[in-house]
C-alpha cells in the first residue's frame, strides 16, 4: 500500500520545483481524505517543503478542491450552454425533489451532494454529468432514477471517488 | 468524400492501444523525422504547411516555434495545452481518450523541433479518463522506447509529463497555464517575455493545443504540400468540429478548414430537430460571436469568421434552433465568464458581474428602460480593456447578441417577461 507521502513524493519528482507539485498534491490528498481541511493543507505542506500560504490559495481558488466537506457521491451536472440547450434545467429540478435537497447542498445521509458545474466538455452527450471519475451523457430522467438507484445500492461499499472502479478491471487509477 | 486523418484512430476499438496505433503506421512519421530532418528543418517543414494553432487564437505554429532561442542557457519545454474549457468543445477529450498515442507522436516530433526534452501536458482535472489512457499510453511509448532516452536510436531524449489541472477556465490562457504549472494561482502574465524566450520556469518555452500537436505527425509523414492542399491555402488543414446543442446529430466531426458552417451543421449534423428552425449558432465556444441563420454559408476558418465578425476559436459549434430565447442564452455565458474572471483586472471582475445583473433581470422581466444603453456601454468598458482574452470574448459575444438579436431583448424590456416563457 502507498501512502499518501509516497505518492506525493513521486509525483513531485517531475518537477524542478516543489511549489509545482502543490496542485498535484492536493489532488491526491483530497482522494485519501475526500475533502482538504486545514490539517491536510497543512500536511501538504509539510510534505513539499512549501509555504502553508500557497498550498491554502490553490486549494481556495481552484473549483475542483473542495475545503468543506462534500458527499459520499458528487453529482455534478453541467448547466452550461450545450447541456441547457438539451434541457438540463429539467435534470437539476428532478434531482433536487428526487435528493430532497437544492443545489449546492448534501443530503442529511451525507452520500449525495448535488451541484450544477460550467462545462465538462462533453456537449456531444449533452445533458451531461460527472460523478466521482465517471461521465454519464445523454441524460434524461429515466437515466437518472436509474443511476441513482445504483448509487444507493453501492452505498454501503463503493468508495466516492470512483463508484464504479470494479466496472473497468485493468484500468489504472491516474493518482 | 474527406477521408478522416486526425480520427482515424478514434472509432477503431482499441484505438488507445500502442498495437493499433502502430498497426495503423503510427510512430512513423517520429522516425522519418528523426532519421531525415534536423530539427530546423522540422520547424521549415510546419511553417510551409501553414498549419494554424488549433487553440483558438489561429497563431502560426513554425513561426511560434521559430521564436524559441537556438542557444539557451537554460532547458526548453514543450506544454501542450489540453485544458479544454470552452464551453461546446470536447475534440482534445475525445482524441486523447482514444488515440493519445497520437498526441505523444506530436509532442515527441515537436520538443525534437524546438529543443525540448520535458514536456508537460497540462489536462483538465475532470478528464479522468483521459488521464488514465494518457498515462497508460506514455507508459507504453516508454517501454516501446519512443520516449526516454535515445529515442529510435538517434541521440534525442524525451519525456512528458501528465499535470492535472483541478478546475479553472483561465488556464487555457497560456500564461495563465504556465502560473498554475509553477503552483500558483492561474492568472495571466504580463507579455513581453513571451513564453517562447521566457516560459514555465523562466524558460523557453512553447505551448500547443492537443489539435495543433496531432496534426504535425502527419505534416512529417505526408509533407507540408498535402497540408496545405486541404481548406484554404492561408488557413489550410484537416480541421475538428465539435457539434452540439439544438441540432438531431451532434457530435465530432473531421473535415477540410473552411467547410461551409451550413453544410456541418445540416448535412454532417442533420439540421435542426423535428418541426424547429436554426436560428443561429455559435460557431467557435461561446467566445465567438454567434451567427444569425441567414449568415450560416460562411467558411469555418480563421480568416473566413474573422471577416464577418466571428471567430474560429476552438470551433465548438453551438447551435440554437427557434424556441430558445437568445437572452437567457447570453445570460448564461457571461453568467460563465463572470464565474471564470481571475480576478485579476478590474473591467472583466467588476463588468462582467455588473452586465450579469443586468442581463439576469432583463430575462427575468424586470429590465429597466436604459438597460440596453446600459449593456452597450459595459461591453464598451470590458472590450480591449482587459489584461486577457477573457474580457474580450465576453464583450464580444454579448456585442454580437444585442446586434443580432436587439429585438428580442428590446421585447424583454418593453413586455416585461421573457416571450419564450
């Protein structure tokens, strides 16, 4: 088993610079603890040889770095221009009555935590979301009740960041 | 019939593989230019194909690598830039999710050219998959040996690198892009130094998109004659489209630069949907002003959208059929780039923020009289103002919407509701 130092480690070979790898770093803590509270920055830090400071203004300013706590699953749908066209306002308000939460909240579970992202860069598959490492394109709202029961039956194992890993066998995970 | 060279990997099963790549006479062209050129000659070679960055902004690729110092005192690097963020683009996800074998090739060729031996790719944080094959496959060219050290016998040595980006469109800025590789916020540099004599580390440095790297493994194997033999001779090329929205195929599609904007979006993508009418499109990501239905025959091209007031940008074509309301659609973008401003100069943080709150309530049924001299006058603030393209796309896409589609937000205002609703 590699640990979160190892693999911030290795991954900081690839730069002449340890303020480099902060990005880099982050990603991978934010996968071992699901979120990066202060300690975990702190941590980062400590691991680079880096100034606290720049290690709390990325993990601040860069959207994919999520300093509070988020649910076991993100469900993240994209609202932008493509996905609005092919009517992902009517997804948003099915998944907020379906969770019985409005965007940007978690359920009182704590498995689901709902949000609406700009553009995932998948528009041919319009509407699109993302959850944990996996897109789901083409949406509607049979697609979705589907998914979600899938995500409830996994509940009680799967891990948040990539549900459905023992669906591709052989594919590496990138950090 | 155009036969597809940039997809022609992507709909193959397998098509990430290093067997199929190599099976379909990849790795060819990086042997060619190992063995036949010098790396002056590969740059001579890209500059008479004409080949045009793929990223948005059109800039000759021989001639930006041309600006790279022969002698420097410290490393070159090669970034390629695969933060594809503009709203209705997905060409770089798709390529690298199933051909990344292709983009290694072109980054190998490219650092040869320019002098580099580290190359970072910069990708968006969501495109975990791409990610994944990417990094498969560079494992793959490393056993292989055409990247490491001696590559294919001659005396070049190559790695690259995957950094994952973690969410902000700024970063397809390049200056910004290179900030956030150093571990800073992204936020665009001051130019001069240009990146190509002062980049990433304070180095020389090139940055490509994923597009532009594809094409030069071909331009080596196939000549720079056959490049420019397809398109228009100023902006030549076999081009990605990236089709979405209110259309009955969207999807990618690979065809000469210059096609007619009509026919990709009738004939490849099939038109509009049952019993709707085009009513424009949006033909680069939503920083390129959208084009009215009648204006629909212009060539996709650098040159060709520029003339009319458009731009090629990533040519994510957006297309909006006759029951969308063109507010809410202008709403939502510079709801987009209000969200992705840096922060780091005024016009585009405080304008942009300022025309969303004008927008939003126009939409909403509660525009003020004023409000359209009002939105004219902050496009006039943000436009050339900005320390970035960011601003300026913004301004100018709304520009475009209130020429365009002035009626309709006149009928916002004058109605008091939205007329779609």
């Amino acid at each position: 088993m590699v640990t979160m130092r190892e693999k911030i480690e290795q991954a900081a070979a690839r730069y002449p610079d340890q303020r480099s790898a902060i990005m880099p770093a982050l990603l991978i803590a934010q996968r071992v603890h699901g979120h990066l509270p202060g300690p975990v920055l702190e941590e980062v830090a400590e691991i680079l040889g880096v100034e606290r400071i720049w290690v709390y203004e990325l993990a601040t300013f860069y959207t994919l770095f999520h300093t509070e706590p988020v649910g076991r699953f993100h469900l993240q749908l994209c609202d932008n221009v493509s996905c609005m066209l092919r009517r992902s306002e009517d997804l948003l308000m099915h998944l907020e009555s379906a969770l019985g939460i409005k965007k940007g909240g978690t359920t009182e579970d704590g498995l689901f935590t709902l949000s609406t992202v700009e553009c995932l860069g998948a528009c041919e598959m319009a509407p699109v979301m993302q959850v944990g490492d996996d897109y789901y394109g083409n949406l509607d709202i049979g697609r979705i009740d589907a998914l979600l029961a899938r995500l409830h039956a996994l509940a009680p194992h799967g891990t948040g960041a990539d549900p459905f890993a023992a669906e591709r066998p052989g594919e590496e995970r990138h950090v | 019939m155009y036969e597809p060279v940039l997809l022609k990997n992507v709909n193959m099963p397998d098509g990430h593989l290093l067997s199929t790549y190599e099976a379909g006479g990849g790795y060819r062209g990086l042997a060619k230019a190992l063995k036949e050129f010098t790396p002056d000659e590969i740059v001579e070679l890209v500059k008479r194909s004409n080949l045009r960055g793929r990223g948005g902004a059109g800039f000759p690729t021989g001639m930006k690598w041309s600006f790279v110092p022969k002698r420097a005192d410290r490393p070159k690097y090669l970034c390629c830039n695969a933060d594809e963020g503009e709203p209705g683009t997905f060409k770089d996800r798709i390529v690298m999710e199933r051909d990344p074998h292709q983009l290694i090739e072109g980054m190998a060729i490219s650092a040869y050219a320019i002098g580099a031996e580290v190359a970072y790719v910069y990708i968006r944080g969501e495109y975990v998959l791409a990610i994944r094959r990417l990094e498969q496959a560079i494992a793959e060219a490393k056993a292989k040996g055409y990247l490491g050290t001696g590559i294919l016998g001659s005396d070049f040595n190559f790695v690259v690198h995957v950094h994952c980006g973690a969410g902000a469109y700024i970063c397809g800025e390049e200056t910004a892009m290179l900030d956030s590789l150093e571990g800073k916020r992204a936020q665009p540099r001051l130019k001069p130094p240009f990146p190509a004599v002062a980049g990433l580390y304070a180095s020389p440095t090139v940055i490509n998109n994923v597009e532009t790297l594809v094409c030069v493994p071909h331009i080596v194997a196939r000549g720079a004659d056959w490049f420019r033999g397809i398109g228009p001779e100023k902006s030549p090329g076999p081009k990605l489209y990236c089709v979405s929205g209110q259309v009955r195929k969207p999807g990618l599609y690979e065809l000469p630069m210059g096609i007619p904007l009509r026919e990709l979006v009738e004939d490849h993508a099939g038109g509009p949907q049952p019993d709707r009418k085009i009513k424009a499109v949006i033909p680069g990501g939503v920083s390129a002003p959208v084009i009215p239905e009648q204006g629909l025959d212009v060539g996709m091209d650098f040159d060709s959208l520029a003339a009319v007031g458009s731009m090629l940008g990533s040519a994510g074509v957006i297309v909006v059929d006759d029951t969308t309301c063109m507010v809410k659609i202008a709403t939502r973008i510079i709801e987009f780039f209000h969200h992705e401003s840096c922060g780091k100069c005024t016009p585009c943080r405080e304008g942009l923020n300022w025309v969303v709150k004008v927008l939003r309530r126009i939409e909403a049924g509660a525009g003020a009289p004023g409000d359209m001299e009002q939105l004219d006058m902050l496009c006039k603030g943000i436009f050339g103002n900005t320390f970035c393209a960011l601003g300026d796309g913004a301004a100018m896409g709304l520009r475009a919407s209130l020429a365009h589609f002035r009626e309709e937000f006149v009928a916002h205002i004058e109605e008091r509701r939205c007329p779609f609703h």
